[in-house]
C-alpha cells in the first residue's frame, strides 16, 4: 500500500508542478503582454530602439489601448501630445496625420524615443523623463542641479508624476527583457 500511496504523492507532485508552471506562465503573459509586436520590430529596428524599451513605454503610456486619450490631451498608444506629433511629422518631412492611427503614433513614438535618448547622449533615465515631462523641463534639471550625463538618480527627478513614470518604464524594461530572452533561448 505505501508503495501505491508514494506514486501517487509523486504522480501529484509533477501535476502541481506543470500547473504551477503554466499558471505562472499565463500570469506572465497577461500582467506582460507583447502587443503590436510587428511595428515594434519595424521601427525599433528603423530608428535603432530595443524593443523592450517601446514595448514599456506603450504599456505604462497607454496599457496598449490605441484609443487612449490622457486628460492633458496626449493621445494614442504612445501618448503624444498633437504638437509633439506636428512637430516630429516636421522632422520626418510629413503630413501630420491622425495620431490615433496605430502605425503612426508607434513610427512617431519610437523615432522621438530615439531623438530623445540621442539628445541625452544614451541615458535612459533622462530621455525617459523628457519623454514624460518634456525634454526642456530635463535640460533645466540638467542646469539647476548640476546633472551629469550619466545621471541615474531617479529619486532625485523633482516631479513626482516622471519620477513615477520612469521608475515604472525601468521596471517593466527590465521584465521584457527577461521575457525576451527567454524566449530566444
């Protein structure tokens, strides 16, 4: 009898454990998706931005709803503001056009993820707080606090909101990273 009750115990065992394996995987999947992964890769490629970087970005910005529109007016997926959209449109020697449409508004939210983290000489933390707040409001912490390039103290961004956003974007950047290497393995 012992000898059926421990392979049943084992037998149990492993149940438990695949389960455990594929509910954690699914939580995974749903606390991170991967949305419009194939304008992800287009424009991360074309403008030289990891993915995981945008993918992050769009989650905290919109949580993927195309549809987003933020109370001070910034719209879309990546949550531009309409004269931040004319004024890329300008750069990429455009029409503006409709910033709900999904294409766009990635192809618009990458390219000034790339200006900004070229602006900010790769720092992540500071384009990622211009993203945010604007990156004039960035070059006046740069001056007013002596800021170095390699400037990595998020504690010390004086708005709460971007300390907030960027301590959040870093966070999941890290996690899709993980993801996506997983997944390559």
């Amino acid at each position: 009898m012992n000898v059926h009750k421990t392979k049943y115990n084992i037998v149990l065992t492993a149940l438990i454990a695949v389960l455990m394996v594929m509910i954690s995987f699914n939580i995974e999947s749903w606390l991170y998706p991967i949305k419009y992964e194939d304008q992800i890769k287009k424009y991360a490629s074309e403008y030289n931005v990891e993915k995981e970087l945008i993918i992050s970005v769009m989650k905290v910005e919109s949580r993927f709803n195309e549809h987003a529109l933020s109370e001070s007016g910034a719209i879309g997926l990546m949550q531009l503001m309409p004269e931040t959209g004319e004024w890329i449109a300008d750069h990429l020697d455009e029409e503006a056009g409709d910033l709900y449409e999904v294409d766009r508004n990635i192809k618009y939210g990458v390219w000034y993820l790339a200006f900004l983290t070229k602006e900010f000489g790769g720092n992540k933390v500071l384009a990622l707080a211009a993203y945010n707040a604007g990156h004039s409001a960035v070059w006046d912490w740069i001056d007013d606090f002596g800021w170095s390039k390699d400037f990595d103290d998020i504690e010390a961004i004086p708005y709460p909101e971007t300390r907030q956003y960027v301590k959040r974007v870093l966070k999941n950047y890290q996690k899709y990273k993980q993801i996506f290497k997983a997944v390559s393995s």
